[in-house]
C-alpha cells in the first residue's frame, strides 16, 4: 500500500495533479459546509421570529377572548329578572392557543462534478423554509384557535340573596359555558 502512495506522489506531474485535485475537493467541502451552517442559522432564527410572533398573537388573542366571556356573561346575566347589577370573573387552567398557518417551501439542488483525475462527486443540497403567513396589517393569519379551559367562574349580583334568582344564574353559566355547576359561585353584591 505504501509503494503505491510512493508512487504516485514520486511522479512530479502525478504530484501536482494530485495536489491541485485535493485542494479542489478541500475548497468545494468547505463551501459545502458553510452553506449547510449559514442555512441552519437562517432556520434558527426563522424559528425564533416565529415563536416571537405567535407567543405576541397568543397573549392579546388570549385576553380578547377571556374579557369578551366575562362581558358577554354580565351582559347576559344582567338581563335576567332580579338579577340587577353583575360583576364576573372566569379563570382559566389553561390558556387559549393559535395554529397560525404556515408558508413552506422547501428545494433540492443537484451538484455532479468531475476532477483532472475522472473522479465523479454528486452533492445534494436541501433548504427548506417556513414562515408564519401574516396579512397587511402583520396580524397572524391562524388556520384553527382553541379556546382556553375554564376552570371556575365567579358572579357576584345584586340580586344573588334570592335563591330562585342564584340558581338562575347558575343554570345560565352552565349552559353558556358547559362547566359543571359545583365550578360556579354566586354571591350577593355587597354596598359600594
């Protein structure tokens, strides 16, 4: 094995060759291997621009939604006989959460390289990106929201002394929200 390596390298035209062809291969490596670190940066901090964007959209999406169930509950429960003035806490076990639909694309590129020396090379190379969609005014557009988990709702009324009037109240957060009614609590309003 040795005396073929001598060999080769004992032909001063062989050598050179042989030196030009390695350094062409070193080149083209590291090439290679900065494009493949530059594009997992890129993708890196794509991930990070879209954890930022989405974990903004879920906190402000997550707020509308729990103050639209509480006026939506006071509105309601205000309209009910003897009820008078309401005020309503909901609490949450889990929050609500944003699937924002995505743009992929995704391209394969083909390299085939031939050396002085007839070596033949094939270097595939991927890139893929994703990105969230956004419209004109750089909201995220989702293709599905869950809504947050109530874990208990609390109503505090004028008119709760009455337990006709509490019961109604608690029939009416049960059907509005579907949470079982030992999860509700109602109390009379004290003097403000």
């Amino acid at each position: 094995m040795l005396e073929k390596i001598k060999k080769i390298f004992t032909n001063k035209e062989k050598r050179i060759e042989n030196l030009v062809s390695f350094l062409i291969i070193l080149v083209i490596t590291l090439i290679i291997i900065n494009k493949i670190l530059d594009s997992s940066n890129e993708n890196n901090n794509n991930k990070n621009e879209i954890k930022d964007d989405y974990s903004a959209v879920q906190v402000s999406s997550e707020n509308v939604v729990t103050d639209n169930l509480e006026k939506k509950l006071e509105n309601i429960l205000s309209k009910i006989s003897g009820v008078g003035k309401v005020s309503v806490l909901v609490t949450y076990s889990e929050s609500s959460s944003l699937v924002p639909i995505y743009n992929v694309s995704s391209s394969i590129s083909t390299v085939e390289e031939t050396d002085t020396s007839g070596g033949k090379r094939k270097t595939e190379t991927e890139n893929n990106e994703k990105g969230v969609i956004t419209d004109s005014s750089s909201n995220v557009i989702a293709e599905k929201t869950t809504m947050p988990v109530i874990e208990g709702v609390v109503v505090i009324a004028q008119g709760a002394e009455n337990s006709n009037i509490k019961s109604n109240i608690i029939s009416a957060i049960e059907a509005a929200t579907g949470i079982a009614t030992h999860k509700i609590q109602v109390f009379e309003m004290g003097d403000e």
